[in-house]
C-alpha cells in the first residue's frame, strides 16, 4: 500500500466582514489548509469587526469576553488537531473536506476496513456464479478472509485493520502464518496471497474512485459549512 505524503496542513480563523448579522458582528468561520486546498466552516460564533486581532486570528483585549471566546477556538484548534492525526492513521491521503466532516462528527471520512471490502467482493462474487465464476471461487476466497481473520487475531489481536494499515511487512507475515499456522503448501498459499492482493487492488482502485468524485464535488460547490459542534457559552 502507498504510504501518506508529506502534507501542509494548517488552519486560520477570521470574521466574515461581507456577511454581517443585524447586530453588527461578522460570522467567525474557520478555513481548513491542506495541500493548497480548503475547506470552510462557520464556528456560529460572531464578534464586532473593531474586537478582531488578524495577525493573531484571535479576539482582541483581555476581558472577561474575550478570554472566553478564545478559550473557545483553542478547544477547537485542539479538537481539529486530534482529528487531523486520527485520519493519519487510517487514510493514505486527507482532503480538507474529510478533516471538516471529521471535526463535525460526520461520517463521511471513516476508514476503508479490508475484510469488510474482503466481504463486500465475495458479496458480489457470489451475484455473478453461473455467469463470470463459480461457487468454488467464492469458497477459495471465503477460505482466504477465514484465514485473514484469524492472522489477524493471533497477531494483531483485532477483527479488522484499516486498509492503509496493510503494507508489505503484513503481507510477509501473512504469507508465513499461511505456510506455518494453517499447514498450506506453497501453491496453494501462493494462490490465497493472489487473492489477498486483488483485495487490496480493489481497495487502491475504490479508493481512487472517491478521491476524483471528492475533487468534483469540491470544484462543483466550495463553500461554508455550518454545523454548531461544540456547546460553548454564548455571549449573553
């Protein structure tokens, strides 16, 4: 599997001066940067256009008023940190708009899973018996996920990996466990690791696929969010 790229990450806060409420205050919406590309949300927090510090994208003064309100965006700052680092984990490559849906608790940007795309492959393998393959395929490639599964358990000790978890190193492992834990000949280990690496092509391909529809999407329509995430005092 492809390993994540070096990325430029960084996030801006600023009022929306073209956007003004009746009392005078500008929306404050938070830009998400990574790798030239944005994302937008609004916090659904406003201040007065004059309280605003742009070179420190924070609130300006020492009161009461502010101390709160910036206390507020370094919650947010923290929270869009740690969302950020768990999709490292998970994801070869993040876009702005899965870091947002992330920090919104929106489910859009969870991680592909390979036995579940193991499953969804036989799902569909199975469709098509009589007419592109045979029963005893599908059995082949059910035998293979059985025997992924409990690799995964005896050395991993978890049901499921992300698909970007699934390197060489685990593709190695995999190959010894077949050969020594489950008694396969070489043949026959050889054709469950052909199996397991169409898996994972199925998975890079997919992958592919929601990238370029995510790419669309972002050109078709780039523009705020605005979804409330965190319940801060509001000011009175």
């Amino acid at each position: 599997m492809t390993t994540q790229k070096k990325t430029s990450y960084s996030l801006l806060f600023y009022p929306s001066k073209t956007k003004l409420k009746k009392n005078g205050e500008a929306p404050v919406l938070m830009k998400i940067n990574i790798n030239g590309e944005r994302a937008v949300v609004n916090l659904k927090r406003s201040v007065p256009p004059e309280a605003w510090n742009t070179d420190k994208g924070r609130m300006a003064g020492r009161s009461q008023e502010a101390k709160i309100f910036n206390d507020y965006l370094d919650a947010v700052v923290q929270r869009t940190r740690q969302k950020y680092n768990d999709l490292l984990v998970t994801h070869d490559l993040i876009t702005p708009e899965m870091l947002r849906d992330a920090v919104l608790g929106i489910k859009t940007s969870s991680a592909r899973m390979i036995v579940e795309v193991f499953e969804e492959h036989i799902h569909s393998m199975r469709q098509l018996i009589g007419k592109e393959t045979t029963h005893a395929t599908c059995q082949k490639l059910n035998t293979c996920k059985a025997h992924f599964q409990k690799f995964l358990k005896k050395e991993y000790k978890a049901h499921d990996v992300p698909v970007k978890s699934v390197d060489r190193y685990m593709i190695s492992k995999f190959s010894l466990y077949l050969k020594t834990e489950t008694g396969c000949a070489y043949n026959t280990a050889t054709k469950f690791l052909q199996n397991f690496k169409k898996i994972t092509k199925i998975c890079l391909q997919s992958n592919s696929r929601r990238l370029e529809a995510q790419e669309k999407a972002r050109l078709a329509q780039n523009r705020a969010v605005e979804y409330p995430y965190f319940h801060y005092p509001r000011k009175s």
